[in-house]
C-alpha cells in the first residue's frame, strides 16, 4: 500500500493546492458526465416549455409527457448527483489535502451511475416510461427504467462511501490538521443526507422493479408515496447542503470571505442533517391515510428548526463577505461593501444571483407551500415554480459558477471567453426569474402542472377557470427561453475550455 | 486579527439586508394564508 | 482561515451581539411558523382532511353507482348530473378519464365528499376556487366540502395519469 505516494500528487501553480491525480481523472469525468446531462435535460426544457406555453403548444401530447418524463429524471437526479460526485470527490481530496482511498471503487460507481443513468434515459426516449419522474404506481414502466434508477442509485452510494471514508482515512494519516474545512463540513452532511436518500430510493424501486416484472402482484400507491417520497425530496436536500456549501466556497474565492463564526455555520448544517428530511411528508399533506399530527410535525421539519438553519447561512455567508469587503476598505456607509463586491467575477455573480433566486423564491414557497397552504398549491404549476427557483436558480448555478473555478484547477486549461462567464449568471438568473415567476403565479390561478394543455378545463363552463394565465405562461415561457440561452452558454464555455483552454503550467 | 479572539465583528449591512428578507418571507406567509382562506371551507 | 481551509485549532467562540439577535428572531420566526400551523387546525376553515376508509375498487364502484342511481337528477354530455341530498354523502369516482357524474351542490351546505380511484392516481382540484386533494385508489379519502358561492366549477385532474390526462375535467355546480 502506498499510502504517502507522493508521485500520485501534483501542486496547483495558482492556488497550492495539493491535487491527487486520480482522483483528479474522477473529478473530470464524473462533471463532463453531468454536463451532458444537462445538456440533454437543457433541450427538452425549452421543448417542453414552449409546449405548456399554450399559444405554442410545440409538442404533440405524447412527446410532450415522454420528454417531460426525461427532463425530470435526467436533471433532478443525472445532471445533479454526477456533479456532487464530483464536488465531494473534490471535497474530500484536494481541501482535504489527501488521496482518494480506491480510485478503482471511483470507477465502478462511475461505470455503474453512467449504466443506470443511460438505461432509464433509453427506455424512457423509446417510449418505455411515459410515467413523470415521480412513477407513481400503479402506472407501470417497462422494467429496465427501473433497474436503471436502482443500477444509478447504488453506483452513487458507493461513491458517496468513498468520499466518507477518504475523510476519515485522511483524518487518520494526518493530510490535515484540526477540523474539516467548512466547506467539507458541508459536504459531509449532503453525504450523510445522500445515504438516507439512496437507501429510500432502494426501498421504493427495488420492490417496484420486481412489481414491473410481475414477481410482486401488487404495490400499494399510498405506500409508494411515502416512500418514494423519502427518496424524492430528500435528493433535493442534498442539492441544498451541497449548494450551501459551495455558497461558502464561492464567498471565498472571490472576495476573501471566511465564515465569520464557524461554529454557527456547523450547527446549520447539523440542524440540515438532523430535521430536514422530515420535510419530504409535504407532499403527502393532502393525501388520504396520514393523521393531522403525522402532518404538521413532519412538514414543520421539526419546528421549522431545519428552516432556521436556512436562516443561519442567509445571514452568515454575507456577513463572511461583508466582513472581507470592509476589510479591503470598501467600509462607507452599509452598503458600499456591496456595491463594490467582484459583480464581474463570474463567481461572485453566480453566488449573488443564486442567493437572491434561492432565498427570495425557492425557500420562501417551499416552506410556505408545505403548510396548509398545501391544499391551494398542491400539483398546480406553483410546484414546479417552486422548485426551479431552488434547483435551477439556486443550486445549478450555484454548481456553474464553482464549475468556472473547479475546470481549470482540474484541467489545467484557462477558462475560454471569460466575459461570457462573467454574464452568464444574469442571464441565466433572469431567465429563471421568469420562469420560476411564470410558473408560481400560473398556479396561483389554478393551472395544473404536468398537463398537456388547459384548453379544456378553461372553457365551457360558466365561471372559466385560469382567468390571465395567458401572460403568466408567456412569462414562463420567455423565461425558459432565456434561460436555456444562459446554460447554453455554460456548456458551451465548459466544453470549449475542457477541449480547446490554453494549457497552463 | 484584531477582536477574532472572542468573534466581534462588524457587519451591519448584512443585518439590514437579514431583516429586509424576513419581512418579504413574513409578507408571502400572510399573503397565502390570506389566500387558503378565501376559498371554500374545507373539513 | 477560509472556508477551504481547515479553521484555526478552537473555533468553537460565542456569538457576537448581530449574530445572537439574528438567530433569536429566526427562531421566534421558526416556532411561530409552526404554531400557526397548529392554530390554523383549531380555528381555521381550511382544514386539512384526514379521515380515509380502506376501500377496495369493486366496493367503492358499486358505492358510486347506487349514489348516482338514487339522486340523478338529468344528463349532460352523456354525464350523469346527481343532486344529493343535503348534507349528505357524495361518492365521487375518478377513473382514466372521466369522473363519474356532475354533482349539483347547494350553497352554504357542507357535503361529505368520497373521493376513489379505479385505476391510476388522480388530482381533484376545483377550479377556479384553487382546492386540491389527491385520489388514490383503494383509498376512500372523505373530504368535507362547503361550497360558498352559487356557479359552475371545473373539476380538474391534476396527478397526470396517462396521455388523455389534460381532457379529464368534470363539473360541480353549486345552486343557491
């Protein structure tokens, strides 16, 4: 065993960072993976968007649900989780100053999450899952699409084992001193929040898996609605602790920032790892068979004590760059730091407008969407208003902008049209904006989310129903359009930089 | 660092911008609650 | 120190006076939250309902069919249009895609509603007055409806439930 193979390590001439060269490999090949993804999931968002705009109707019906299958599969979990691999492969290794324990165990969970990624990706295009990522039983897909998701959701696991265990490995032969990085610590708790998501994600699909192939006769919806909604939100509260912690990075990249109390930036993250998953049964709040008590506890993430860690980090990381900025002089006033923050680093601006949409948009509907308000929001288009607000506005461009430091750190390659990068949030962020606005309000007025058209329920009757969601779906749509330009221009700098960037030292 | 000992530190901004948020959030809760009520009574 | 590094040897120091003040209000915040929960339960209108019967699809069929027989009251579109009696209970059967009758309510009077599935998962969601509910099958969900405004509503399935999905909407009228 090699344990100190000194070989394996290379020095960044910018930043000093020690760089374990397979883990490196695994760095890059698991974000060029979640790239594509996004890039397939980018497609199919502006089809699907320019379909529920109803003066475009783009699609067919059968295209419509079988793309929007696709795109919630492919970007909830594929594009998302591929890159989390890698950030907490990045995480444990070069924060951490240490060596990725079985680089052969990276590879196999890589191999296993690109099988089953590609699988469900397939049956699904071919028609073998017009089902929505959600799968609800008793509607059936073909068997492989399950065992896709299973083959994916071990391969992650295993990988979300190895990042753990490198960090307690690293630990023990002293690659660093005293405590995990923040930024680590942060990591650490979407892993440990992966390994309750993962093992629910066993618990729903295996059984419907053998469910698909016949071998069990039947499977309780209601049951599954538990379940797979302990996978199902969940996933999403890994996105979130990822996202906070990349927050924190980003803060510190760009203007210098340190957390300005590190114990209380832990105890957020501690009070993520202890409640948060609770939060999952607000999907289940108006459902039959669940009691009022099962309800309101479980949707309040225990008190909203979850919600409160939320508010630690709102306030903790612009402190940490307030602190920075004044330290640099920029201390007139309250708000001079702010105005004059790096708004041009790409960095800066993809922390600043992640932040706002995160915030402002996703974390405010969500919390306030799993009350009893539940029952005015439930499966209309606040739904996914919330949640592009908190996925797409707030942890995908949050994963961007680290993306615009993390490719040339690992590829050695200068970043290709750094003004493009610089714009990329704003655009991006607009688009969203819109978009998650559209939507949030187009529910407000009642449109269903996952449907073909409104044509039908907003006419014939005395009172019709949706009256203006001709601007909101507009809005949403315009919103899509923007914002699918602003990935583009993402994947399109990522890819030129990974083939083209100019070598560095 | 000057003060980093027992973590003074000055950022008065942020505070500002903190509460200005949690206005906005505590506006949207009414608003919505405001909205549920407006509907049909429901058992 | 930074967030990349590992922090200095101690970082466990108290809070400074912004941040105490911020994580108090943010708790106060926290525990009203979820306390208006709870009081919205004890003196609010909206309730969320919670009473369920185990249900097989057969039985609740057979349940739906003796309602519409008993209080059909005419057709529309081919549509039975049932008036149940007031106050009473109303079997409501979701089935891909079409719901099982128009209802005719009264205004003002608190039906309870049945709500089933004979096949997929269904949404009901009562439109444009915004209310909804899932429908699973196998599940009698009861919800305790109050319609507060004579008129026409739209009864929209919104748990998609396969490719006619975005034609399934019925229609509860409400009379004075």
């Amino acid at each position: 065993m090699n344990i100190t193979q000194e070989s394996a390590f290379r020095t960044c001439s910018v930043t000093g960072l020690r760089v374990h060269l397979p883990a490196q490999k695994l760095i890059i090949t698991n974000a060029v993976a979640a790239v594509v993804f996004l890039l397939i999931g980018g497609i199919l968002a502006l089809l699907i968007a320019l379909t529920r705009w109803e003066v475009v109707q783009l699609l067919p019906a059968d295209l419509y649900y079988r793309f929007l299958s696709v795109h919630g599969t492919v970007m909830l979990v594929f594009w998302i989780v591929f890159f989390e691999v890698a950030g907490l492969y990045f995480g444990g290794t070069v924060l951490l100053n240490a060596r990725l324990l079985r680089p052969g165990l990276g590879w196999f969970a890589f191999v296993l999450m690109l099988a089953g990624a590609v699988m469900s990706t397939l049956v699904t295009f071919a028609g073998g899952a017009d089902i929505m990522f959600t799968a609800y039983v008793p509607l059936k897909a073909h068997p492989l699409f399950y065992l896709g998701v299973i083959l994916f959701a071990v391969g992650a696991l295993l990988a979300v084992g190895l990042f753990l265990a490198t960090v307690i490995v690293a630990k023990k032969e002293k690659r660093y001193t005293g405590s995990v990085p923040l930024v680590t610590y942060g990591l650490i708790a979407a892993a440990i929040i992966a390994v309750f998501t993962l093992v629910s994600g066993a618990i729903v699909f295996v059984p419907a898996f053998l469910w698909s192939l016949g071998i069990i006769s039947s499977f309780d919806p209601g049951a599954y609605r538990v379940l797979f909604w302990a996978f199902g939100h969940p996933a999403q509260q890994i996105n979130l602790s990822a996202m906070v912690a990349v927050w924190y990075a980003l803060a510190t990249l760009t203007t210098g920032a340190k957390p300005v109390n590190e114990k209380l930036s832990r105890f957020a993250f501690l009070l993520y790892i202890l409640f948060i998953n609770l939060g999952s049964v607000h999907h289940l709040m108006v459902d039959p068979a669940l009691s009022q008590a099962n309800r309101i506890f479980n949707t309040s993430y225990f008190f909203y004590l979850a919600v409160l860690g939320s508010l630690i980090h709102a306030y903790s990381i612009p402190a940490g760059v307030e602190v920075a900025q004044r330290a640099k002089g920029y201390a007139k006033g309250l708000f001079q730091w702010l105005v004059k923050a790096p708004w041009k680093e790409p960095g800066f601006a993809a922390l600043a407008v992640s932040f706002v949409i995160f915030g402002f948009i996703g974390g405010t509907s969500g919390v306030i969407q799993g009350m009893q308000v539940n029952m005015i929001a439930h499966n209309t288009l606040r739904i996914p208003g919330h949640f592009h607000a908190t996925v797409v506005g707030g942890t995908t461009l949050a994963f961007m902008g680290l993306a615009y430091y993390l490719i040339p750190l690992m590829t050695r390659r200068q970043l290709v049209g750094k003004a493009w990068a610089s714009a990329q949030p704003y655009i991006y962020g607009v688009g969203v904006t819109m978009l998650s606005l559209g939507m949030l309000w187009s529910g407000i007025l009642g449109v269903p989310r996952r449907t073909y058209d409104i044509a039908a329920s907003s006419a014939g009757v005395a009172a019709p129903a949706y009256a203006g969601s001709d601007v909101t779906l507009a809005i949403m749509g315009v919103g899509a359009v923007i914002a699918v330009i602003g990935g583009a221009i993402f994947v399109g700098i990522a890819v030129l930089t990974l083939l083209t960037g100019k070598k560095m030292k | 660092m000057k003060g980093e000992k027992d973590n003074k530190f000055h950022a008065p901004g942020t505070l500002v911008l903190a509460f200005i948020f949690l206005g906005f959030f505590i506006a949207l809760y009414f608003i919505n609650w405001v909205m549920l009520s407006g509907t049909w009574a429901v058992r | 120190m930074s967030s990349l590094a590992s922090p200095e040897k101690v970082w466990w120091k108290p809070l400074c006076r912004d941040e105490r003040l911020w994580v108090a209000v943010a708790l106060a915040w926290s525990l009203f939250m979820f306390f208006g929960m709870l009081g919205w339960g004890a003196i609010g209108n909206q309730h969320l309902p919670v009473e369920t019967y185990r249900v097989n699809i057969g039985e609740f069929r057979q349940l739906t069919n003796d309602f519409n027989q008993k209080y059909t009251v005419g057709t529309q579109n081919g549509v039975p249009v049932v008036r149940p009696p007031e106050g009473g209970d109303v079997y409501l059967l979701a089935s891909a895609w079409k719901w099982s009758s128009i209802l005719e309510l009264k205004e003002g009077v608190a039906y309870r509603i049945h709500l089933s599935s004979a096949d997929f998962q269904h949404g009901f969601s009562l439109q444009p007055t915004n209310l909804n509910f899932q429908i699973l099958p196998e599940y009698d969900y009861v919800v305790t409806l109050t319609p507060d405004k004579a008129g026409e509503y739209q009864v929209v399935c919104n748990e998609f439930c396969g490719p006619g999905h975005n034609l399934m909407v019925g229609k509860i009228i409400v009379t004075e």
